[in-house]
C-alpha cells in the first residue's frame, strides 16, 4: 500500500499535465482520500 499511494498520486498528476479531465482527477481523489489513509494506518 505504502508504494501504491505516490504512483497513484504521480499517475493523476501526470495525466492533469497532459490535460486529462477525467483519469486524472479520479486517481488524486482515490490516492488522497484512500490509498493515502490506508498507508498510514498500515504503519
């Protein structure tokens, strides 16, 4: 989990970059309000 949360984030910010509006997004909320959490309380 702990290594899933930075390429979800990196994956969504890269996808903003190239000007997508809908991948993009999507994996920033899924990494900030899941994955990020979920890596944190896994220690």
């Amino acid at each position: 989990m702990r290594l899933l949360a930075p390429c979800c984030l990196a994956l969504g910010y890269l996808d903003l970059v190239r000007g997508g509006l809908t991948a993009g997004p999507l994996l920033l909320v899924a990494g900030y309000l899941v994955l990020v959490p979920l890596a944190l309380l896994e220690g």
